[in-house]
C-alpha cells in the first residue's frame, strides 16, 4: 500500500469529530462569537475538562487558572483551542489504534518529547503560533500506529532501527517512504491546517531542501526525541545536523535546554492524554 492508503484505512475506522470541523467553521466566519465556540466544545463534558486540563498545563504556561472554556478563548484565542482540540483528538486516535506490534510506551514517550521539544525550539528561533508546532510534533509519527494496525509485520520490521539504519531510512527501505507521510496523509484527509502538515511532510528532508523554520525546528526536535529514548545507541553528533541549528541561530545549549524540558513535562501532557501507563 501507499502512504494514502494507509490514511485511507485509518479515517475508515476513526474520523475526526464533528466538533473538530464546527469549531474550524467558526474560525473562518468572522461574525462567529466566543459563545458561539463554548457551546459547541461544552456539549462534550469530557472534551472540555481535557481542554481545561491542556490550557492548564505546561503546553501554554499562563500565569493564571483557567476554569472555563469561554475564559480560555478569551485569553487564548480560538486558533489555541483548535489545537487543544487537536491535541485531545491525538489522545483518542492514539488509544483507538494502540495494539503489541510494537513497543507502545516508546511511541507515546517519543511522540510527546517530540511535541514538547519542537514547542520550545520553536521559542529559541523566533517562530509564532508555536501551539500548532507541538501539535505537528505530537502528531509527525502518527504513521506508526496506522502500520502497526493495518499491518503488524511491516511495524515489526520498521521498529528494528538502529545507529546504521535511522528509523526513517529503515521505513524507506521497508515500504518505500516514511511514516510521517502517512501521518501528512491523514492529516490532510482530516482538512487539518496545512501549517501543521507542512513540516510533518518536510523535515526529514530538511538536510536536503531550503524550506521554512518549522521544518528544520521539527527535525531537531525529531532526533531529539530518539536521543532521549535510546540514549545507548544515538547522540547528538550522529543524528542532528549542526548547520541546521546555525540557521536557526540554536546552541549546543539550546538542544540540551529543549531536551530537559520535554523530559521534565513529558510525564504531565502523557497524564492528561490518557497514557499514564506508558510514563518511565
């Protein structure tokens, strides 16, 4: 199968809540209210506590307690609780598509550093709108689940990465392009915004093209994540490439900065999704 294929199946058996597409039609009409988005995010109790729970959390970092939906789009805006939302659907299409292919506890772990690195890389480069960037850093792996779902096998062989053979070069070789293209495809089914999609797509190219900032960013963020987990078998010097961080203007530093606080939260944003279980 393709990487669209792949995408195909998966919306088949897990669509992207209505709620999803009404709160992004409030967004592009302009005579949409603040009370117009809380009653359509408040009909789902359980959505909305989670929402309060990400506004809340060290994702967003405000000062003050956030209690209620409305509160939170006033101080936030509607375009940071689309990601929350998307963040909270991230939760429930991980746990939908969970199974034994492959070692779950590392997904979660790797995908919610990954998230949290490229947020805070993000802030070192001088990107804005970097809520969307933990949600493509969250979501650049996605592919994974899908595989590992539709076909075990191939999951098992693509999980058999290693220093000489990187997991997306290895995914390249097993089924001809990488998991992040079928996370691109999904996403893109999902009409999610094509400034979250565009560096899932990109950034393992980010070597070998001259693209934006939130491509490089989630590419370091990317290797961090592999570092972090597998710190026997990868380091820094191997897997990030140090003229991408000049271009962004980020230090040796930086990275160490960035990795400490993904670990550091990393434990918090997996209690809120739901993966208590799979925290080291």
């Amino acid at each position: 199968m393709n990487a669209h294929e792949y995408a195909i199946q998966a919306n088949g058996s897990f669509a992207l809540p209505d709620a999803c597409f009404k709160v992004k039609s409030l967004m592009e009409d302009e005579n949409s209210t603040i009370e117009d988005f809380a009653n359509v995010i408040s009909v789902d109790p359980s959505m909305t506590s989670r929402l309060l729970q990400i506004a809340n959390s060290a994702i967003y970092s405000f000062p003050g307690e956030i209690s209620t939906i409305s509160r939170a789009i006033t101080i936030i805006g509607t375009q940071a609780i689309y990601n929350m939302m998307l963040v909270d659907v991230a939760a429930s299409a991980f746990k939908h598509f969970s199974n034994q292919a492959i070692d779950l506890k590392r997904f979660w772990q790797m995908s919610v550093f990954c998230g949290l690195a490229t947020k805070n890389l993000a802030i070192k480069s001088g990107i804005r709108d970097i809520e969307r960037l933990f949600v493509a850093g969250l979501l650049q792996n996605f592919g994974e689940l899908i595989v590992a779902k539709v076909t075990p096998e191939i999951a098992k062989r693509c999980e058999d990465y290693s220093s000489e053979h990187l997991p997306w070069d290895l995914q390249h070789q097993i089924l001809g392009y990488s998991y992040t293209d079928i996370s691109a495809e999904l996403l893109k089914i999902w009409q999610i915004p094509e400034k979250i999609i565009l560096p899932i797509r990109h950034y393992n190219e980010a070597q070998s093209i001259q693209i934006n900032k939130d491509v490089k960013v989630l590419y370091l963020a990317s290797r961090l994540a592999l570092v972090d987990y597998h710190p026997n078998d990868f380091n820094y010097d191997d897997t990030v490439d140090e003229s991408l961080c000049k271009s962004l203007g980020i230090s040796t530093d930086d990275l160490n900065s960035a990795a400490d606080f993904a670990s550091q939260e990393a434990e918090n944003i997996l209690n809120i999704m739901g993966a208590k279980l799979f925290t080291r």
